[in-house]
C-alpha cells in the first residue's frame, strides 16, 4: 500500500470514529458540564474540528480556516474555538446547538478530503513549521490522526460519565 493511501484510510478511520460517537448525541449530552476539570464534549469537538481545520488549512496549505472564511463562529455562535490561547473554560457555560458543530465537521471533512485526494510523494515529504519544529507534512497528518482518535476517547468517557455508552463498536 502506497503512503496516500495509508493516510487516507486513517484519516477516514478517524472521521468515521467521531461520526459513530457523535450519531444521536442530544444538545444536553453535548453540553453537559463534567466535573472536575475534564471538558464538556461541546468544547472538546469543536477543538477537535478547528484542530483539523487548522492543520490542513493553514499550516499545510497556508490558507487561512474555514471557521474564518466560511463564518463558522457566527454559525455556531461562539467567538473563537477552544485551544492554544484561548480558554476552554466558558464551554461550561454555553450551551451550543448539535447540528451546525456537525456541519461545521462536515465541512471540515470535506476540505481534508479535498487535500488528501491531491497529494503527491512530493507534498508527503514537503517540509513544514509545527510547535517550533521542522516535520514532514505526512508527519503533520500522522499527529493529526492520532489526535483526532485521542480526542475521540476523551469524549466517549464524557459520555460515560453521563452514564450513556460512548463510542457505539
């Protein structure tokens, strides 16, 4: 098997992984403030997806994100996404609707895809800036993979804690 088609596979592995643990997830579900200092589900998703759209959007391709281009604060009204920089903490407090996070993966999922059809051994092995570091763009796509995946764990065990099986296999 050819490299491109390793990290695609594994790319939509991770995708279907969110998909299948977020089908039937309720608002209150994804709401639900945990205790301690675990985030809610809300916050850990929409880390989860500006991640994804920042790796290929702006590091591998220089672009700016699609929650900028595309509006996707307005649409999912909050300001900016959980992560570096920002606070995570206010995702206790809001509520935010399901559905246009969904959409917003969606179309994530569909820039990536869009990325990943048109890769070539040359992009693989082009050199990027990430955390400080120097890496191969296939390394960029192998850190994001793992960290949609780890993420997707966090999230089954919120949903644990609810007392709601969490990822459904």
């Amino acid at each position: 098997m050819d490299v491109k088609t390793y990290i695609k596979q594994q790319m939509a592995n991770a995708h279907r992984q969110i998909d299948a643990f977020m089908k039937d997830t309720t608002d209150e579900q994804f709401n639900w403030p945990p205790p301690g200092t675990i985030n809610p589900i809300n916050a850990i998703l929409i880390h989860v997806l500006a991640s994804e759209d920042f790796f290929i959007q702006t590091i591998l391709q220089g672009k700016s994100r699609c929650w900028e281009t595309q509006g996707w604060g307005a649409k999912i009204g909050i300001q900016a996404p959980p992560g570096s920089g920002s606070s995570w903490e206010v995702f206790k407090t809001t509520r935010i609707p399901v559905a246009p996070v969904l959409a917003y993966g969606q179309a994530i999922q569909a820039a990536t895809d869009a990325y990943l059809d048109r890769l070539t051994e040359e992009e693989l092995d082009r050199q990027v800036t990430f955390a400080s570091r120097v890496v191969p763009a296939a390394e960029m796509l192998e850190i994001l993979v793992v960290h949609i995946a780890s993420h997707a764990g966090e999230m089954a065990a919120v949903k644990g804690m609810q007392g709601i099986k969490g990822l459904p296999f």
